[in-house]
C-alpha cells in the first residue's frame, strides 16, 4: 500500500500550510522538496541555473526525486514550480499517493498580470509554461482537487476529505 502523499500545488503558501496540518493531522513526516534543495544548495534555483548550467539542475532535482521516493509515512510539498517531469512522477506515485492542487484554467493566464517587471512576451512564456505544468499534473495525478487557494482552512478539509475517499476505493478494490 502508498504509504506517502505527495502534495503538488502552484500557491506555495497554501500548499505549504496545508501539507504541514496533513502531517499533524494524520502523524506523518512532513519533508518539503524545496528545503531539500537548500539543504544540498544554499543559492537559489536560477543562481545554480546561471552557474552550473541546465543539466546540473536538473540532475540534483532528479536525485530529490530519487531521495524523496525512498520516503515512507510522509506527507511530500512538491511545488509546481520545482520540477514536473512524468518519468519523476512516475517514480513517487509507485511509493504515494500524488495529490494534486488544481486551480480553474481562467486562473492560470492571470498568475502574471500583475508582474510589471516582466515583458509581455516573458508573462506569455511563464503562463504557457504554467499551463504545460498543470497539464502534466491532471494527468499524472491519483487526486485531482479543485481547491480556493485564498482559504486555507477549506483546502485543508477539501485535500483531507479526497485523500481519505482515494483509500476509501482503494481498500476496497484490494478486497
């Protein structure tokens, strides 16, 4: 049986909280994925990016995944930003249950509206890629939860009240 819940979400804030209460709320380990990549780095991601290269980074994202997929009776904070790859996912849904924080796809194109320091060509990129990501995780996740990410306390009960039907059908599909 999945012994770990893989929270992936693109409000980091919210997620963040919401897979700390899981943790407490269901006596699980919390281990977060961006922690573990300032534990193996102190700078952040476009700093090692721009001196180490592309390949770098992805390889110790990888090695996370690897590391993070070995956990067992945890709650995982995958930020969406950090890493969506199906060969990745692939490897943490055959240890947890992947649990996926949706938003309403009129939400996405407006997560850069509000950026001025970016081109209108970089806010087209960033919201496509956005959309790419999202995409990947409908498709890869066991939970799909539509969730208001400006209220904590309901994605908390709305995350908890669909990770328990998830065991509910699969116990009873191991009968």
């Amino acid at each position: 049986m999945k012994t770990n819940i893989i929270l992936i979400g693109w409000d980091e804030n919210i997620t963040k909280m919401v897979a700390k209460r899981l943790a407490i709320s269901l006596e699980l380990y919390y281990a977060d994925v961006e922690d573990l990549i300032e534990y193996y780095l102190t700078n952040s991601e476009e700093d090692i990016e721009n001196t180490c290269g592309k390949e770098y980074l992805d390889g110790l994202k990888s090695n996370i995944m690897d590391e993070i997929s070995n956990y067992e009776n945890s709650i995982i904070y995958l930020p969406l930003h950090i890493f969506v790859n199906s060969e990745n996912y692939e490897k943490l849904k055959t240890h947890g249950v992947v649990v996926f924080m949706d938003i309403k796809d009129k939400l996405v194109g407006k997560v850069y509206e509000k950026n001025v320091s970016m081109s209108e060509a970089e806010k087209r990129v960033e919201t496509l890629n956005l959309a790419n990501r999202i995409a990947v995780c409908r498709q890869v996740s066991d939970v799909d939860v539509f969730v208001n990410l400006r209220k904590e306390d309901k994605a908390y009960k709305c995350i908890k009240k669909a990770i328990k039907k998830y065991y509910v059908k699969l116990m009873k599909r191991n009968k």
